[in-house]
C-alpha cells in the first residue's frame, strides 16, 4: 500500500509518501480502504518528537479518518464487507489501508456524508468532551473560546451557543471574524486590536487551545471560574503561577480525547451525541481542505502555517 511515513523527527521534509507492506488484519479488526484522512496538531506534535508515539519504524502518523470495510477479522460479527466506517483513535492512518480494531470502529449513520463525518470526527468529540465533561454547562454563562474559527472551536461555538451559552471568541481576520459571528457567536474579536481590558475576569469559563495564550486565559476568567487547557496550536504554555491561581480560586483544568474515549460504548454514544446537532442542523462548518495524501509534506505545512479554516483532509 501507499502511505506516509517519517523515520526521524523534524520539520515537514522529514514526511516521505511511498510503498509499505499492507497491515496484517488480526481476528478482531476490521481493514479499511481509506476514503478520508483527518490531519491534526497532534501529528504535527508526533512529526516533531512532541507527543506520545508507539514504537514503529517507519512511522505512519495518523489517527483517524472513514473508509470502507474491505476484510473483516474471523472473530468480528457486526460487520460486512462494504460498510462505511469511522474511527479517530487508531494509529497509523496516513495510507491507503488501515487495520482498526472493531471496539474503536464506529459505523456511518446512512444519512451523514463521509466527506462531514471525516471533516467533524476527532475536533468535534474533542469539542464534545470540552463542552459536556469539562464545562460548567451553566444556561447563560459567558465562555470564551481561543481560535474560534479553527476546527476544535468552531464546533466547540456551536454546541456550547446551542447548549444555552453565551460564547465569545477571538481569531486573526475579518472573514474568520463574520465567519464566527455567523455561526452564533455573542462576540469575536480580533487578536490584533485592544479588547481585554473591558473583559479582565469576567468569563465563567475560558477554552485555551492555543497554549501560548494560558496567562491572558487566566486574567480573562473570574474568580471560581476554569480555564480549560487542551492544546498548544500557537506554542508550549508559559509556567504557571499555581499560588497566584489559588488567591484568585481560578482553576485549570485539562484533557485528552483519549481519556474519553475508553470504551466502544463511549464512542458510539459520544458520536450519536455529536452527529445529532449536525442531523438537526444546529452546527454548519466550514468546507474541509482536500490535500491527496501524496501531498502530505504541503498538508502539515498548511496546518503549520496557521493559514487554514476549519479541517483538513488527506485522499490517498
Ligand atoms: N486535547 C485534545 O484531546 C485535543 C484534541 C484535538 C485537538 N486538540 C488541540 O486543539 C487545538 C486546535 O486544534 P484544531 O484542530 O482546531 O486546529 P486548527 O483548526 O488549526 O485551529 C487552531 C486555532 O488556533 C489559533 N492559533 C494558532 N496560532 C495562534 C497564535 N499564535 N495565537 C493565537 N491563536 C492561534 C488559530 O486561530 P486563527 O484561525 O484565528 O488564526 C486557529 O483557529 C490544537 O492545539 C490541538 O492540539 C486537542
């Protein structure tokens, strides 16, 4: 099979496309020809060396994506060969085959399109876990959100505006502005203009998932009130002053897609959860950027560049 593959860590040159053997599916996987490719930060990170990473040499990056069963293991009953799938917690996924293990596998819902499911799986579960098991879900609370008009926030936006929040926000331009006030925001900002002052602890709850911004996400939130912390887009967080957070009982608090996503039944149902606001239509995102899976090395430098709306997709 075709896939894409670094064997040392470094900058996108590191990033080869060429011939590997296929997976070997064992009695309880399933084996995918990949029909979409989720490109995320987090491969960006594993690229780097900055993140958890199994032993293999090659690497393949890649967690998630939707394909089509084409072999089934002899100990999986609940599939045919044909079935549309999903996963987003499966190694090894930039190629044309992958071997996703059946408790990971989530099957399509026949009325939601490959291309959306592929564009929301792992940012809007991430948006998910954010909005329900870290947030305050209190009805009327005010909640700001950092790089609103990416992939993770602009799910995030939308479900926590149709939870009953009030969501604020900030990104880099005009467009990706409208584009987030469109979508329901309250207010977006724009990072380059001068905001904070009139917002100094004033939100219930502050969503960083841009790492650099953890102090100004600190100021911005009142006291008893959370920064939620899941991701470093714009750089590595500065250090924290944990006696300063204490006199202010500001809290922290932080998480990993992985940690919920423990189980098939965790999976399905935070799914269900997930594609009923989209089935409703009460979340619209922007259309996904299609690299072909050979332009991988272009793909991550787009994501890098901080240049992108929304999600990007791989097509081997
Ligand atoms: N914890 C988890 O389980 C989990 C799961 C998935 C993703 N994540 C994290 O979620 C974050 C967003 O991921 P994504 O897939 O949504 O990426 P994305 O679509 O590229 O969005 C990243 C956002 O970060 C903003 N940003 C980038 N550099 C910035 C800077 N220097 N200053 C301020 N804002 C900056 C961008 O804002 P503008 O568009 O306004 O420029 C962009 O909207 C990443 O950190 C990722 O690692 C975490």
């Amino acid at each position: 099979m075709k896939a894409l593959y670094f064997d040392h860590f470094g900058n996108s040159d590191v990033l080869t496309y060429g011939e590997l053997p296929d997976p070997v599916v064992s009695r309880s996987e399933l084996l995918l020809g990949m029909e979409y490719i989720g490109l995320n930060y987090a491969d960006i990170y594993r690229r780097k060396g900055e993140y958890h990473i199994e032993e293999r040499s090659p690497y393949i990056n890649g967690y998630e994506g939707v394909g089509t069963v084409i072999d089934i293991g002899s100990a999986v009953s609940e599939y045919n060969i044909g079935d549309k799938v999903f996963f987003v917690d499966v190694p090894f996924s930039n190629a044309e085959l992958v071997a996703v293990p059946k408790e990971n596998a989530i099957k399509l819902p026949s009325n939601m399109d490959s291309k959306l499911v592929a564009s929301i799986g792992l940012q809007g579960l991430t948006a998910d876990f954010l909005a329900h098991d870290l947030g305050n879900g209190l009805e009327s609370s005010n909640v700001f959100v950092h790089g609103i008009s990416g992939g993770v926030g602009q799910i995030l936006a939308q479900m926590l505006t149709a939870d009953g929040l009030n969501v604020y926000g900030i990104t880099s331009s005009k467009e990706k502005q409208q584009m987030a006030l469109e979508q329901g925001a309250k207010r977006v900002f724009l990072r380059n203009s001068d905001w904070q002052e009139d917002y100094l602890s004033y939100f219930d709850t502050v969503y960083d998932g841009v790492g650099i911004t953890l102090l100004d996400s600190i100021d911005l939130v009142k006291h008893r009130g959370k920064v939620v912390f899941f991701g470093m887009a714009g750089g590595n967080p500065p250090k924290i002053d944990f006696v300063e957070l204490l006199s202010q009982s500001k809290s922290i608090l932080t998480g990993d897609l992985w940690d919920y996503l423990t189980s098939y039944k965790e999976r399905s149902e935070r799914s269900d959860r997930l594609f009923k606001y989209f089935r409703e239509g009460t979340i619209n995102i922007s259309e996904p950027t299609i690299f072909s899976l050979s332009n991988g090395k272009e793909a991550h430098e787009f994501l890098e560049s901080g240049k992108s709306v929304g999600k990007i997709l791989l097509e081997p």
